[in-house]
C-alpha cells in the first residue's frame, strides 16, 4: 500500500462513524415520514413531531452532502476545468496581480513579477491546466535559481524545472523536481552536472533568458534562448516520472515514516491532472519574471 493509500484510508476510518451516522439518521427520517407504523413515542419514549422529523433529515443531508463531495469532489473538479479548458480556452498574456496568487515567501509585482526566499513557491490560483504552452523571460538576479512549476495542486504537490547557473562557470543547468507531501525529489549534484547542462552560457546573473516550456501528456520539453542568440539545442525533454521517492525530506510527517521499513516509493497521483503554474526560489535566490504567456493546448 503506497503513501496516498495509506492516507486516504485514515481519511475513510476517521469519516466511517460520520457514514454510519447519516445511515442511520436518514433511514428513520425517511421511515418517520413516510409511514405512521414506527411508533418512536411508545418504542423509546421520544416523541417525534414533524419539526423534528424535518430537522433530523436535513442533518442526515447535510452530512451525506459532505462525504459525497469529500468522495467525488476531485472527480468533479477535474471534470469542470476540462469542459472549461475544452470549450472556452484558457490563457494567460500577463501576471496576475500579486491577489491572484497562493505563495509563501516573498513576491513583488509591478509590470513583472521578483520572486525570493520562496521554498514552497508560488502559484497562479486560476486558471489552470494540464496540457500548456509557456513563453517567458526570466533574469536570475541571486545565483543559484529558480524552479518553473507546472500541474501544482497546493504549495505541497507540483512538477518543476529548475533553471540554475551552475557552480563557478555561466553555464546554465535545468534541473527536475517533484515536490510531494512537501518534501522533493531532485537530481544529485553530479548527475545534473553531467546531463543537465545546457550549451548556452550567460553572463551570470541578471542576463535575460527567453524560456519556452512546452508540457504535454506526460512529456515536458524545456528550452533557453537569448536576445538575439537562438538555443542552442533542441530542449531539454522532461518523460514525467510515474513514481516519487523523496531525497530531499522537509515535512517529516508519520505516513512517511511507516514506509521507511518497507516502501521508499509513491504514486504521482496529480502527474496527470489539471494544475496551477507558478514559481519557486529557494532561500537567497532571486529572479525576476517577466513577458509571461501561457496558452492551454
């Protein structure tokens, strides 16, 4: 049983009194009301008007209406955003304005968008997609980086491409991250180094780079460009793993710790949903954002 199973079964045993409550509510409300043969005044004592009748029954809905909707809600909500993406289409020509937004650390918005000591990131609330098309330009103003995040469903679970300067040199490195349950998974050092450097070189930080991230299915290709200076190879080509297994631990919580004895690894169980696309910079890095463009294909 993977991490997400174990969590909903704790959800299903702690909601599994509230299902057998709206059993039992609905079902002598229901008999109560239509029928006159439960004589509840003579079997318990209680006299049962139709007030009361009425009241007991619109508990008993509201607390199926919840488990319902506690049950199906992501069904639907998938379902909407793919009617909405389907048949009306979904762009954004400009940054939000910084309400539009769920973040955590530092996020300035004026024509463009300075994002800093952000470790969970920030994402756009509305729209979001699945399939999409993205052109934007990025300055890295710190060192170090900043992530692309795509398919967020909250600041706990998304898909990321970092960009990076790597060490001591003005290459640029692209770098996949998983971020699950608030922790991520994330290449070492030296296999980043070795597979994930790009051949454009920048001036280091504060050069302007043309980015173009093309996410599709289960595929994202990523590529970097410059003013005048096309990319020089074809895109990084991102085949969106199936399973996590967390290497960077930063929400320790005990689901994960039960798996430590017997399973390292989990579903991406929103690697192929509709989500939020935003971005993230770690602690002192610093970049700014700005001619963003994203179109749902």
């Amino acid at each position: 049983m993977n991490l997400i199973e174990k969590i909903i079964e704790s959800k299903i045993s702690r909601y599994g009194i509230w299902t057998l409550a709206v059993v039992i509510i609905l079902s002598i409300s229901v008999l109560s009301l239509i029928t006159d043969k439960i004589d509840f005044a003579k079997e318990t004592g209680l006299k049962i008007d139709g007030l009361l009748k009425g009241i007991i029954l619109l508990i008993g809905l509201i607390f199926l209406v919840q488990i319902l909707l506690w049950i199906w809600g992501d069904i639907l909500f998938q379902a909407y955003w793919w009617f909405r993406l389907k048949f009306c289409g979904e762009k954004i020509v400009t940054i939000p304005d910084v309400s539009k937004w769920v973040y955590q650390g530092s996020l300035r918005i004026k024509d463009d968008l300075e994002i800093t000591s952000s470790n969970s990131g920030a994402l756009i609330r509305n729209p979001k997609f699945k399939n999409l098309r993205v052109k934007l330009g990025i300055e890295i103003l710190n060192g170090g980086g900043v992530g692309i995040v795509f398919r967020g469903q909250d600041l706990e679970n998304y898909l990321m491409l970092q960009i990076g300067i790597k060490d001591n040199s003005n290459y640029l490195t692209i770098t996949p991250h998983v971020r699950f349950l608030g922790n991520f998974e994330t290449f070492n050092i030296d296999l980043r180094e070795a597979y994930y450097a790009t051949k454009l070189t920048c001036r280091g930080v504060g050069d302007p780079l043309i980015i173009n991230l093309r996410v599709q299915n289960n595929e994202a290709i990523l590529s970097i460009s410059k003013v005048n200076q096309p990319s020089e190879h074809d895109g990084f080509i991102w085949k969106i793993p199936t399973h996590v297994e967390a290497n960077v631990i930063q929400r320790p919580n005990k689901e994960l710790r039960q798996l430590e004895d017997n399973q390292f690894t989990s579903r991406i169980w929103f690697r192929n949903k509709h989500g939020m696309f935003g971005f993230r910079a770690y602690g002192l890095e610093k970049a700014r954002i700005y001619d963003l463009d994203i179109e749902e294909i």
